[in-house]
C-alpha cells in the first residue's frame, strides 16, 4: 500500500486533488474556450441512453470513471462509440459534453462531430 494506505495504481481523492490543483487555472483556461453542446447535439450524435438492468451483472461490478460511484440498477447510462465502448452514468457524461468536449473522458476518441 501506498502512504494514503491506497493500493499501486488506484487513483485516491487526494492524489486527483493534488493533480487538479496546479492544472487547475489550465483547465479552465481550456473550458472556457470550448463551444458548450446542447442535449441535442448529444441526443444526434450518441442516441437514447439506457437504463442498467438486473440482468447487466458486468456492469453492476463496475464503476463510472467519472464520479466512481458504482453503476445500479434503473441508473441511466450511455454506451460511448469510441474505441473502447466505455460507460458513463448518463447524467456524468452528459455534463462533459455539454461543456463543449466531443471526446470520450476516458480514452479521448471522438465521440460527437465537431
């Protein structure tokens, strides 16, 4: 374990928080310089979204990258069309694109045409 008792490799709260906050003025600097979306330029790129079933035992194991709380059943989500089909809840990925971002937030394809 790591000094903040974490396992290698997982991301903490406080190690996010420790690489935000120097980036943090950057980021910004970016967001403010892209087109904000409308749910229907989401809604025309990616589709309905879904809702988890009972029957999607994979995804109740897993986690959305995004906020890391874990996928339950009825939650909305969205399939992405990159390369690595990730999951978001919908309410999470949907913020990202409305900001004006047209990638997935995880591997960086394009997601939504510009």
């Amino acid at each position: 374990p790591g000094a903040d008792g974490s396992s290698p490799g997982t991301t903490t709260e406080a190690g996010l928080l420790q690489w935000i906050q120097p980036h943090y003025f950057l980021l910004r600097h970016h967001a403010a310089q892209l087109e904000p979306l409308t749910y229907e330029d989401i809604y025309n790129a990616l589709g309905q979204y879904h809702k988890v079933r009972s029957s999607d035992t994979q995804l109740l194991d897993e986690k959305c990258s995004l906020c890391y709380d874990e996928f339950k059943i009825h939650e909305g989500i969205r399939h992405l069309p990159c390369t690595g089909r990730h999951t978001f809840h919908k309410r999470c990925v949907d913020k990202w694109f409305l900001l004006g971002h047209t990638t997935c937030p995880l591997c960086r394809d394009h997601c939504i045409n510009e």
